[in-house]
C-alpha cells in the first residue's frame, strides 16, 4: 500500500467509524468529511481493505438507496442491519428519523470541541 493510499484509507476508516448508530453518511459524505472531496468512488474499496470491522453498512448510496441489488444477500443484511438500529425505509430509500439529537455534523464525526 502506498503512503497516500494508506492515508486516504485511515481518514476513510476514522469518519465511518464515527458514523453513529441510526444514523446514515452517503459514500461522497464520507469522502469530504475525510477530507477527499470528489472520491466517493474510492470509500468502499478502502472500508474493504480495514481490517478492523467498520459499521460499512451504515454508507449508502446520494440517493438514500442500499448499494446493493435488491434481493441480494448483501441488500437484505444491510438492511436488516439498519433496521435493527431503527432506520426506517420507504420505496427502498432511507428514512432519517428525527432523533431529538441536536449535534452538528462535525460533532457527531470530531467529537465535542
């Protein structure tokens, strides 16, 4: 791996695993909050390469859809799995629940000041 692979990934890993649960970050959303804009083709092949598990299946797709085909196994977990944390779908599209949580973007990714 090269040190700016190396790089991009560690900044890839650091804001997926900062992305709570419930909660949903589009791969181009995680690529400019790490610092990458215009690479979110590049996200999920760098969550492959962690060897930590990251919660990957709380990255979808701009438009709130799963990345997966529908019906595949690979759909049907990821949906399940948001489901579980209490993600709501309509017409196969994320739902973002209003948690009552006021924090800001960059708090919920960095952390309070």
């Amino acid at each position: 791996m090269t040190g700016s692979q190396e790089k991009f990934d560690k900044a890839i890993w650091k804001v997926v695993s900062r992305i709570a649960s419930g909660r949903v970050m589009a791969y181009g959303e995680v690529a400019r909050a790490a610092g990458y804009p215009r690479h979110a083709r590049m996200v999920s092949k760098a969550m492959a390469r962690s060897a930590e598990p990251l919660p990957w299946y709380r990255v979808v797709r701009s438009d709130r859809t799963l990345a997966f085909k529908v019906g595949s196994d690979a759909h049907n977990r990821q949906r399940s799995l948001l489901e579980k944390e209490g993600i709501q779908f309509v017409d196969g599209k994320v739902v973002l629940v209003d948690s009552g949580d006021d924090k800001d973007l960059d708090e919920l990714l960095w952390g309070p000041d």
